[in-house]
C-alpha cells in the first residue's frame, strides 16, 4: 500500500475529510504523516486524535526555504512516504522540494484557478465581487498555484453570500472534491501532462 504525508496550516478540515475518507477505505493508502509548519495548527490534533504520527518543523531555526524544505524532505524519505497532500499548507515549496515528488503532491485551492491565486483566496473573490466561486483541486508544479487541474467544481454566488457563507460553501465543496481526487490519483486513474491530467473510468 502507497504511503502518503498530509501537510496542513492550520484548521485541518480537509485533512479530516482525507482522514475520514481514509479509513472508510474510499483512498486506499495509509495517511502515514501529519506534517505541519505550525506548531499551532489545530490539525495536528486531529491527527492526534485519529492516532496518526505528527511532525512539527518551523521555518524560523532554518537559515533558508531551501535548508527547511531538505529537513522535511529527509524525514518523508525515512518514513518511506510515496506521495504528498497539501490540505491548506500556506508555504510555497521550493523548486527543489517539488522535483523530489514529480506529479505526486496534490493540492487543493479555494477558487477556479487560475483565478485568485495566493494565500487569501476566498476573501479575494468576495471582495472582488464574483459570481461564479469555486473548488480547484491539482497537481504541484514548480509554480504556485498552477499545476495541472485535476478537478474544479463552481457554483453561483448569492446576492446575500456573506464573507462567512460563503467560506462555508467552498470548504463543503473540497471536502468533497478533494478526497474524491486523491482517491483516482491512488488508484491510478490520472494520466498527468505538464497541463492537462485525464481522469480514466470516471463514474
Ligand atoms: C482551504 O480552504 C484550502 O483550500 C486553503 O486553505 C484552507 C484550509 O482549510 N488553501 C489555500 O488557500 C492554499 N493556497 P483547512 O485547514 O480547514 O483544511
């Protein structure tokens, strides 16, 4: 069985969607590590709680994004991890970092990309007023926010969508999307381009 490490921010809602999903039997691979740059971040507790081995590593004792970035590195490689999911990691990976998992980090984006990239994506859109909001899940490539697309779900934004609405909204819809996505990709169901991944025996 595929072994893979969740990497997580803060709240961790879509690390609980993958923990759930996990042991259902719905991914069929171990979530073998919970790694967060936070000590902070509530989703190392429940990681915790679902009796998965947690890493802590903070930016702030390395010199450089690159030095950081090889600490974990070494660590996903003693723990023989296979594939990487981001479920809201708010840092950039370095190039490096990426090159050492080609086409096996998946991430997940709170809008329709290639729109609203960044850290602030949710509250972006609504500022800017749009009407169509959405889901991406993709592949990490060597440049933020635009890897190849795995899937992307919209929907209408209401007149009376509210900051906090709509955030609702978005994160019911990656947890659905999101584990749906790791799934094929661990059953090997994508074929992954440099832009396009194709989804085979989609039900
Ligand atoms: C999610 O909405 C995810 O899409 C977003 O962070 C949130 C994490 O929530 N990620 C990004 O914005 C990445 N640029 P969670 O901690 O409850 O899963």
């Amino acid at each position: 069985m595929k072994r893979f490490a969740v990497f997580v921010s803060g709240n961790g809602s879509n690390l609980q969607a993958l923990i759930d999903e996990t042991k259902a039997g719905g991914i069929k691979a171990e979530l073998a590590l919970v790694f967060s740059n936070r000590r902070k971040a509530y989703g190392l507790k429940r990681a915790e709680e679902a009796g998965i081995k947690t890493l802590v590593l903070e930016p702030r004792h390395y010199a450089t994004p690159q030095s950081f970035d090889r600490e974990i590195a070494m660590y996903l490689k003693k723990d023989k991890i296979d594939f990487i999911v981001l479920a809201g990691y708010m840092k950039i990976l370095t190039p490096w970092f990426v090159k050492q998992y080609p086409k096996k980090i998946i991430n997940v984006h709170p809008s329709l990309l290639p729109a609203f990239k960044g850290a602030k994506a949710i509250k972006d859109q609504f500022t800017y007023g749009v009407k169509v909001a959405g889901v991406t899940i993709h592949i990490v490539n060597d440049k933020m926010d635009a890897g190849p697309i795995i899937m992307q779900e919209s929907f209408k934004v209401s007149e009376k969508e509210t900051l906090e609405s709509l955030e609702e909204r978005i994160h019911a819809v990656e947890h659905k999307l999101f584990p749906k996505c790791v799934s094929l990709f661990v059953d090997g169901k994508l074929k992954i381009g440099a832009r396009k991944v194709q989804i085979a025996d989609r039900k």
